[in-house]
C-alpha cells in the first residue's frame, strides 16, 4: 500500500512539474486618460471655492460639528440595508475566489461499503444448504486537471480582481449614502427653518389685516384694499402647507436610510434645528489622491484586469487539456484483512477539442472586446470624477459668494427695520409700514437661509465627489 501510494503522489508530483505556463496578455495597468490630472498638484478650480490642499478627511460629516448629523450617518452606515446588500455580494465573490483557487487543486473521493448476501440452498444448482456471501469493499479516487497553459490560473485572476471590484462598489455605496443622509438632513433643516420664517410672516400679516380692519371701520381704509390683504394673508397661509409636507417626507426619507421604519424619527427630529454650518476651509487634496481614493475609479480598475484575466482563460482552451486519474481499492471478505491487498491505478487522459470550428477563438474575440470596453469605461470614469469635482469646487465658490451677498442684503434689511421702528417711535412712520418692512427683512431672511442651505448642500455634493466617507473610521 505504502509503495502503490508512493508511486501515484511521484505521478502528480511530475505532472504538477509540468504546468506554470500561463498564456495570454498579464495585465499592465489600466490606461491613462488624465495625464496631466495626475501630476497636477491642486485641481483647477480649488482656489475659487478656497479649498485647502491638505488630504481630506473620510468622515468627513463631522467637520459640520452636528451631532445629529453624526449619529444618522453612522446609523445608516450600520442599519442600511442597501450596505447589507452590497455586503453579502462581496462574501458571495470571495467565495467565488476561493471556489477558482480550489479549482486548481485534486478533487478526491472516499466510498466504503459492505455487501451481504443470504443465497438459499434450493437456488444452488445441484441444490444443497444455503450459503452466505459477505465482502468488503474501502476505496479512494482522485483526478487533476493540470493547469498547464494556466487557464485555472486566471480565472482565479479574474475573480480576485472581481472581489476587488465588489469591495470597492460596497466602499461607494457607503459613499453615497452618507453624502444622500447629509443631503436630506440639511434639506429637513433648511424646510424647518424657513417655516419657522413662514409662521413669522403669518403674524405679521394677521396683523396688518386686524390693523387694517379697524382702519376700515373707522372708514379709512377701503375694503378693496383690506379683501387684498386678507388674500395675502392667506396665500401666506398656503405656504405652510407643501412645508410641512416637505418636512414630513424627509423624516420618512431619513427613517428609511437609516434602517428604521417610516416615522422613527419623527420624535427626534421634529423640533427645529439649525442648518450645520461649514467649516472655514475644505481639504481636498489633489487630482492624483483622487484618482487612487475614489471607490468608482477602483472598481473600474479592477474590473479591467478581471476583464484582461478573461482573455488568458479563454486563449487556454485552444490547447490540451491533462486529467491525471488516480485510484486505490481494497476488498475482502474478511473485514480484518481488507487492507491486506492493494489495487493502485494511475493515468493520464488527454482532451483536445481541436475540432471546435473556431468557437474558442470567438470566445477570446469575446473576451478582447470586453476588455477594450472596460477600458472605455474606466477611462469614462476618470474623466467623469475628476470633471464632477471641478464643477463641484466652482459650485461651492460661487455657493460662497451667494452666501455673502444674501448676507448683506439681509443687513441691510435689519438696518431698515430698525430704523423705521425708530421713525415710529418719532410719530413719523406708521405700523403698516413697520410691519411692511418687517416682511421685507423676513424675505431676506428667508433668501438668507436658502443660500446657506444650497452651500451646505454643495459642500456635501463635492465630499461625495471626492470619493470619501468609506474610510476603516466608518
């Protein structure tokens, strides 16, 4: 037995000596569309939004110093089922990696088994006693393909670089859905804030209508004019109304982002809170960081040299294909001398299907073009991220400037209520006029908010672009 198993292990042995050429192309690296992005030191566009070249933070949520805004994002990065889902398909092709690494090793199969037989004596010819038939029977059997032109080999390349694809569009769901978390939260903030402004003015008017009201009983004021103010009042009024509704639909948005049903949070978040503010500087490093940090570009990458593996495994199957087939048997009728005697078998089996009338060939054209367009793709991907921060950068600079100028329209809104108030209190201004300046100053107000709301939300649009939020931190 000893010696049967010597021969057939010194068999796979020499057969396994005979693979390690792998045919078709290894892969070079994907191409480079960008060359001048890649040696830039700061994208184009960074000092019109006043962007710091230091490297960006991956959380980069926390620099918006909301602890609300934290504990959402870091419950829907846990709870998402949308990350549970890209979760489990990055398990299933490790697994499907680990299959092909197997696929280049021996599969092997044990089998025992026990036969009785009770033979009655009238089914004897001659007839006679009966007799009894007992035998044993223990074996074990093995084949391998041997990888000799490396087919195996890289289709355990492509799935690898497979893997890596899935993890990096798991890394971009996570991307994007810390960026969409942020985008509502603000947007829920902004919708609170400006109804809070809407209630404001809601008070102003209903006092301008009371005020006007009594003008008309006393015969100053006409009813024409009050009936139009009534009608203001009213289409004020109105505004509430797609405001709340606004405000409920991003609770509902929130709840299901983060895991929860719709109506979870309405408890927490309900009360109004202020729009988070952004920070003095934004870090955004430069176009070569980008083009190694952003999962998109990654999974593009890897799916390229997935696609170039392809090719190496479709060109193996224009060659031979070696199955080495290997057997041990043992039998008695005796199960203490089952092993008494060895039935050993070891031999090779060639397969060639020279005759395919050109079928492999179209399978490597196949595989050719799916790596030329994979590397369309990835080029496609490059430009598109490195165009989407560009444009990202010179919408939070001109988000800036709106700020600034709402800012001072705003001051200067405050600065004329305050002193119509004044010429009040001198007897030189009446109360429709402070409470028409009022509603001036709520606009403004109102204008104020919105193009904060709008900077914050491209501040989290160009986090998004640059690729972060899916750092070991999350």
């Amino acid at each position: 037995m000893t010696r049967t198993l010597a021969r057939l292990s010194a068999t796979l042995l020499a057969s396994a000596a005979l693979a390690g050429c792998v045919v078709g192309p290894d892969y070079q690296g994907p191409p480079h569309p960008a060359p001048l992005a890649e040696k830039a030191p700061a994208f184009h566009r960074a000092g019109l939004a006043e962007a710091a070249q230091a490297p960006p933070v991956a959380r980069w949520w926390t620099s918006l110093n909301d602890p609300e805004l934290d504990r959402l994002i870091d419950a829907a990065l846990a709870g998402s089922p949308d990350v549970h889902a890209a979760e489990a398909r990055l398990r299933q092709s490790r697994a499907l990696f680990t299959e092909r690494q197997a696929d280049k090793l021996p599969s092997a199969t044990a089998a025992g088994g026990f036969i009785y037989a009770n033979v009655p004596g009238d089914a004897l010819p001659g007839g006679g006693g009966g007799t009894e038939l007992k035998l044993y029977n223990a074996g074990f059997d093995a084949t391998w393909e041997i990888d000799l032109f490396g087919g195996k080999q890289r289709a355990a390349e492509s799935a690898a670089d497979q893997a890596g694809a899935v993890q990096a569009d798991l890394d971009d769901v996570r991307v994007s859905l810390a960026a969409e978390v942020a985008r509502v939260y603000v947007d829920l903030r902004d919708q609170q804030q400006r109804r809070a402004i809407a209630e404001q003015s809601v008070k102003l008017e209903s006092e301008t209508v009371d005020l006007a009201s009594q003008r008309n009983g006393r015969g100053v004021e006409s009813s024409l004019d009050l009936e139009r103010l009534r009608a203001h009042l009213e289409t004020t009024r109105e505004t509430l109304i797609p405001l709340q509704s606004d405000i409920e639909g991003s609770l509902d948005r929130l709840a299901v982002l983060t895991g929860s049903e719709p109506g979870a949070l309405d408890a927490e978040l309900a009360p109004a809170g202020a729009v988070p503010e952004l920070p003095a500087q934004v870090a955004v490093g430069d176009p070569a960081d980008l083009l190694r940090r952003r999962p998109d570009i990654r999974a593009a990458e890897r799916k390229l040299a997935s696609q170039n593996a392809v090719i190496g495994q479709r060109t193996a199957d224009l060659f031979p294909k070696v199955n080495l087939i290997g057997l041990l048997g043992w039998g008695s009728t005796d199960i203490g001398r089952l092993f008494d005697g060895t039935t050993g078998l070891a031999a090779p089996v060639i397969q060639w299907n020279a005759l395919d009338f050109g079928r492999t060939r179209a399978r490597i054209d196949q595989a050719r073009a799916g790596r030329d367009e994979a590397a369309a793709q990835y080029e496609s991907t490059v430009l598109n991220a490195l165009g989407e921060v560009e444009t990202g950068l010179a919408r939070l600079g001109h988000a800036r400037q709106d700020v600034v100028a709402q800012a001072r329209v705003k001051a200067s809104a405050d600065r004329a209520a305050v002193l119509m108030r004044q010429r009040q209190s001198a007897g030189v201004a009446s109360t429709a006029d402070v409470i028409d300046t009022e509603r001036t100053r709520l606009n403004a107000e109102q204008n104020l908010l919105v193009a904060k709301a709008a900077l914050v939300d491209d501040y989290v649009a160009l986090q998004k672009s640059l690729g972060l939020g899916w750092g070991p931190a999350v």
